[in-house]
C-alpha cells in the first residue's frame, strides 16, 4: 500500500512518518530504533505480497521508548504499539497491557482512542483453559475497558489472526474528543450474548474523528449473528451492505480509501477482490490478507476510512 491519499505536501511542508506498520512474513517487537516507530505484523506467507501503512504528518514528530510499548506523536495525533509474546494463556497478560496503554494515552494527553487494530495469532485456536484464543483475548481487554471508561471509551477496531507473533497491538489516540458510533444493522459487539466467549468484543463499529470516519474490521453479522455461513459470495455482499450502513450517505462508498480485506480462504479471495473492487473508488488504497478471523465462521471482514471527497 502507498502512504495516505489524503496527506498532501505543499512546498515548505515537509511530510514526516509518524508510524510505518509492515504487513509483511514475519511479526516483531515495535522499535524507534533510528528515530522512527515501526511495527512488523505476520500477515503474509511467502509468495504474497506484503503491504504497509504509513501514518504521516506534516508537524514536527517525537519518537518515545516507553519500555514495552512504543509511540510517536506530533502534538494532535499518536500512534502507539506493542506486542504481547505468543502464550497458551492471554487474558492476564492482554488486561495488563491495555491498563498499560490507557495509562500512557492518559498521561500523554492523547486520551482519545479513534482506531485499534489487534492480530491475534492462531486466533481460532484454544489456551490451555480450553477457551479460544480469541475469547481469552475479548476477556482481558475487556476486564482492562471496565475499568477505564466502558463502552464509551471503546473505539473503532480491527481484531483478526496473525500467522504469527502472538498479538501485535497498535492504536491511534488524539487529544480532541471523537465519536463512536455504531451500526443500526448490528448489536453492538460490547453487547454480544455470552454464548460468544465470557466476555463480549470491546470496540465499536466506527469512530468519528473530525470529518474523517474509521471503520471498524466489517463482517457479515446482522444483529449478533453470522449470516451465509460458508457461502463467501453471500458474507461478502452482507458485509459491504454493513458499511454501506455506517457510512452517512447511502452507497457513499467513494469517500474509502486505506481498505484492508482479511479473507479467511485463499481460494476466496477472487471472488471477494471481484465485488471489493466494483464496489470502491479506482485509485483506493486496498490490501487482501489471507488469515483466520475472530469466528469460525465468518470468511471476510472489511475495514477502511472514510473522508470527504475532494
Ligand atoms: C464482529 O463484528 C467481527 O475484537 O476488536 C471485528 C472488528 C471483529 C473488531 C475486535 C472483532 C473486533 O464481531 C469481529
């Protein structure tokens, strides 16, 4: 992927990285390494194309070692990253993390949250309590979300599998109040009935932060249930008609750029690149990941944001 479409250098702007997060064979430990913050995630086997995201400002850009977790911040927006290592038990560790997150945003200043993204490798896999993966993961992060603000502090996110490197966390926080929103189409995630894990997914489905819109990875779940289970052409279409449902204007899809499309089944992805590229604008920004997703049964989920056309 290229750098954001909506970042333009005018002559004596220079235009700084804040962040680069490869996507790419391979998941590391963040690093500022050479006055920089990169993030490796493990989303690619060999033979697939990696892809990269590059956060970028025009404001002067300070780069911070904070021990296990690393951030770079410009003054309005930071962006933060850290990793959990590869266990057989999650929740304890994942609620200390976040605790450790919120702790910084607060003390930073950027104590808004407006986008989270989350790779849980083996996601679908089960702890050592026989709990998945997945699940162990919901209960820390949420245990960590109940005790710093709840459902209003949760933000829009991606949580999906990694082919490797335990759970790579990174999250963008502002110091102006955003707004998450949520999908008519859907029961909030932080209400999902017990039957999907001990405790429910913390995020929201879109965060609103000035005119721009994050969407949250979208799947085909119509109030709390997957629908076209095993039907990829089906999830695909109830997906796109989910983010069509965030979005302010019906079939607004044009304003989308930065897309990320996680198929579970590489012999999907045809199919879903078929009807993703008929239903957004030519010159967006879009990347096919094939890995595992939060429930067993979905087979596609859809993220991207949102800004006014120009
Ligand atoms: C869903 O709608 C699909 O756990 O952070 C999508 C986006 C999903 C984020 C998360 C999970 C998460 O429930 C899964």
């Amino acid at each position: 992927m290229r750098g954001p479409a909506d970042v333009v250098t005018r002559p004596g702007t220079a235009t700084r990285a804040l962040g680069t997060i490869r996507y790419t064979g391979r998941s590391g430990d963040p690093s500022v390494a050479s006055g920089a913050l990169t993030m490796d995630v493990h989303l690619t086997a060999p033979g697939e194309p990696d892809a990269v995201d590059v956060w970028t400002t025009s404001r002067p850009v300070s780069v911070v070692d904070g021990g296990r977790v690393k951030y770079a911040h410009d003054g309005e927006v930071a962006l933060f990253a850290a990793r959990v290592p590869r266990s057989d038990r999650y929740a304890d560790a994942v609620e200390r993390l976040y605790t450790e997150l919120f702790a910084l945003t607060a003390a930073t200043g950027y104590r808004e949250l407006f986008r989270v993204w989350q790779y849980v490798e083996d996601v679908n896999g089960l702890n050592a309590d026989g709990l998945e993966v997945y699940q162990d993961f919901c209960l820390g992060r949420a245990r960590a979300f109940d005790r710093h603000g709840g459902p209003a502090a949760m933000p829009a996110a991606t949580g999906v599998g990694a082919l490797g490197g335990g759970i790579s966390v990174h999250l963008l926080a502002c110091r102006e109040p955003v707004r998450h929103l949520e999908n008519p189409r859907q029961v909030p995630a932080y209400h999902y009935p017990r039957r999907y894990g001990p405790k429910p997914p913390s995020f929201a489905r879109a965060t609103r932060r000035g005119d721009e819109l994050h969407l949250s990875g979208t799947a085909a779940i119509v109030g709390h249930r997957t629908v076209f289970p095993g039907d990829v052409a089906g999830q695909c279409r109830e997906a796109l008609r989910n983010v069509e449902a965030l979005l302010d204007a019906p079939a607004d899809l044009a304003g989308l750029d930065r897309i990320k499309v996680y198929v579970r089944r590489a012999e999907d992805v045809e199919e879903v690149r078929r009807q993703c590229l008929r239903a957004f604008p030519a010159g967006a920004d879009i990347a096919f990941f094939v890995v595992d997703l939060c429930r067993p049964d979905l087979l596609v989920e859809i993220e991207g944001t949102w800004s006014p056309v120009r």
